[in-house]
C-alpha cells in the first residue's frame, strides 16, 4: 500500500499556489450618453478594431454558451489571443471566461491548462439617468501563472483606454444624433 504522506505533501503547496495566484482589476468610466448608445457600441464587435485599442478583434459568435477567439493588446506586451466561452449576455451585461492565452503571431507564449491561467471579463453597463451611464470593465485572473506577471498595471491600462475609447465614441455619436448631424 502507497503511502499518504508524500502526495498530501505535494498537494497543500500546490493548492496554495492556486488559491495565491488570484487578481481582480476594476476600471469604471461614467460616459455622458444613453445606457442604450453605450451598449449599442460595446456589442458591435465588428466594429471593435475601429475604436477599441484594447481588444482589437473578436473573431466568432458573442452568445451565451458559445466560443469565440479574441486579440488583445496589453499596454507594454505583444498582442495575446485566447479562446473564451461566453458566460452570460444581456442588454446591460457581458460577461466571457478563458482559460488559456497565446503570444500572437510568434507563439512563444501558450497556456491552455486549466488552473495556470484563467480569466473572467465582466463588463457592465449602469443607466445613472436618461442621458448618464457608468460603465465597468472588470478582469478576474487565476491559476498558478498569476503570481509571475504583473496583471493589475496591464490590464489596467488596457481597461482604461478601453474605456476612453469607448467614452469618446458613445459621447460623439450620441451629440451627433442629438444635433442632428451627419
């Protein structure tokens, strides 16, 4: 019979790497436009490589349950892609989890294994009044990988300028449809 002790002993470290390597970084933006402008932008994905300078393509169906592949661009990093499954769908909410990244183009970076690398992307939009609207843009990281890179400053930046952009683009159209211009 095998004895217990070695494998308890491997497990409690391993455990704790896992639950150690766990970072959540929260962006918010209060964007002077209807709820209905701003979701109307964040849910056009096609659009996303005209205004969004963070993620630049979302290549598949953006539905509950379904896969898509999206690139990313981090703020100091070279363009990363993942696979993620759309967790959750509605006018003010989205929601995506991955699992796994990759270095684009070069494929020096590949991490697919559950419980190295995994992420939640919440994004979320708050009517605040006819013509206010707070959106929140929010990552979840886990797994035993988090603990070698610096997510917060990354993705922070990237979320943010996510949220200019889409700020800016929200405002313009929504001044624009309200002067009636072109």
């Amino acid at each position: 019979m095998p004895a217990k002790g070695p494998r308890l002993k491997l497990f409690f470290p391993a455990l704790l790497a896992l639950l150690a390597g766990c970072t959540t970084v929260e962006t918010q933006i209060e964007i002077n436009a209807p709820a209905k402008e701003v979701s109307s932008i964040l849910y056009d994905f096609a659009d996303y490589p005209k205004w969004n300078p963070f993620i630049f393509r979302i290549d598949g169906a953006v539905e509950e349950g379904k896969h898509a592949y999206i690139n990313v661009r981090p703020v100091g990093m070279p363009e990363i892609a993942a696979d993620i499954l759309v967790l959750s769908t509605s006018e003010d909410h989205l929601s995506w989890s991955g699992t796994g990244l990759a270095q684009a183009g070069s494929g020096s970076l590949a991490v697919g294994a559950p419980g190295i690398l995994g992420g939640t992307h919440d994004f979320i939009i708050e009517a605040q009044g006819p013509n206010k609207t707070l959106f929140l843009n929010t990552m979840k990281f886990s797994g035993a990988a988090v603990p070698f890179y610096n997510f917060n400053a990354m993705e922070e930046a990237g979320l943010k300028a996510m949220n200019e952009a889409l700020k800016e683009r929200a405002e313009r159209n929504w001044i624009s449809r309200a002067l009636h211009l072109p």
